[in-house]
C-alpha cells in the first residue's frame, strides 16, 4: 500500500462510482469548507457488465480529479466477492489507520446489490478492528465514526437521520459521475446496456437529489443514517450546528 495521506472524511464504496452516486455532492461540499477527503473502492468493479478493468480505473482518478479529493485508493479486493471475513476486513484495517478519518461514510445494509449491503457490515467490523491495538499492521490503531448513504439499489423505509444540502453541487456531481463513461448513460461507449447505463437511471439521480433535497426545503439534496442518535451542540440551524 502507498502512502496515503490522511482526511478528515473517508468515502467507502463496493466499487468504483458507488461513491459518487452516494455522496459526491457531500464530498464536494465538505472540500469547498476545508475538510479533508478521501475514497477508498473496495474493488476495481472487474466483474461488471461494462467496462474493463483498466477502463474503471482510468475513469475513478478522473472522477476523483473533477471532485478534487485528497486522495482516492483500493483495497483490490474481489467484486462480486465481498465477504465479511477476517482476510477482508484485514485489507481493509491499514487504510483506515493510514488515513485516519474522523468520519467514514459508507453502504447502508438494505441494499440489493449483494457486494453493496456486505460492504455495510464489512465496513463497520474493520473500523472497529482498526481501533484495537494488538492488531498490528505497522500503523497507530484509529478508529472512525459511521455513517451511511444512500444507494439507488437501497431498499428501506426508515427517514435517514440526516440531508446534506448539496444545491449548489449537483452540476458538479454530474460532471464527476459522467468520468464513470463505460458504466453510466453514454451512447458513445459500445459495450452491452443495463440498467444504470440506462437513460432512466441517470435521469433518476437528478430526480431523487431533488426528492431529498424537497424534503428540507432545497433543491438538492443526499441523505445520510447514522446506527444511532446524533448529538448536537444546540437545535438544528442554531449556534455550531447551523
């Protein structure tokens, strides 16, 4: 593993793009307030429909270059593969300790597409790994805070506990999703259709941001759930937290 430099937020997705699609307006929001951020892919997306392997790989560092993020890595583990094992969640423990989020947002755990609800569970049990200390990796233990996106695949009816405003971003996550050229609408690119290469799956981004975003009185929006209760400093949109 290279050097890789540390964040303040740490992105985890099962492939590359989920990302993107989950929280890239966030991302974008947190940079333009100063906060470190950080991508981890958990897999090169080698299994997919579309796309090749060195394709993927070349569209993720462009993505990353639109976002403007500090760093983006992988964990090369196997897509369509992911386990929630103790191999897994080692390779997965030095870049949580290397990069040292404060914050690490991921998968929610209903979610249809297998690789993305085990990546959930994977996630949280390799964060909690990384905080013990008699897990040597060759790095300090740290161990982050959790919280989840959204999916297009995520499949349940609880509120999230939170919408991030990211009004002002959307255009620019577009921009960084259209880096992702083999696996999102593109007429130019040859390979096989399927649904998210379908121009009702990228029409759909823009519509359920806006459904988010309508939920807190904005035009855009990404919702994020936490496993618990957030503590606040004061009533939302007062003081610290406004």
């Amino acid at each position: 593993m290279d050097a890789l430099p540390c964040v303040d937020v740490l992105a985890i997705g099962a492939h590359p793009d989920d990302v993107e699609l989950g929280v890239g307006g966030t991302m974008l929001r947190l940079l333009e307030q100063g906060y470190r951020v950080g991508i981890l892919d958990l897999t090169r997306g080698e299994n997919g429909s579309r796309g090749t392997v060195e394709e993927r790989t070349s569209e993720a560092a462009e993505a990353a270059l639109r976002l403007g993020v500090t760093a983006r890595a992988n964990a090369g583990l196997p897509d369509g593969g992911l386990e929630n094992t103790m191999e897994r969640r080692a390779a997965i423990v030095p870049f949580i300790r290397a990069m040292r989020p404060m914050r690490i947002l991921t998968h929610m755990n209903t979610d249809r597409h297998p690789d993305h609800h085990v990546a959930h569970d994977l996630v949280r049990d390799a964060n909690f790994l990384a905080g013990v200390a008699s897990l040597d990796t060759g790095h300090e233990p740290h161990r982050a805070e959790l919280l989840h996106y959204f999916h297009p695949y995520y499949e349940d009816a609880r509120p999230p506990q939170m919408v991030i405003d990211i009004s002002e971003y959307m255009d620019r996550k577009v921009h960084a999703l259209k880096a992702h050229a083999s696996q999102f609408h593109n007429p130019a690119y040859a390979g096989r259709p399927t649904f998210v290469s379908s121009m009702e799956f990228w029409e759909g981004i823009r519509t359920r941001a806006a459904y988010w975003g309508g939920r807190i009185g904005v035009a855009y929006g990404e919702p994020l759930f936490a496993d618990g209760p957030i503590g606040l400093a004061s009533l939302p949109g007062m003081g610290e937290n406004a």
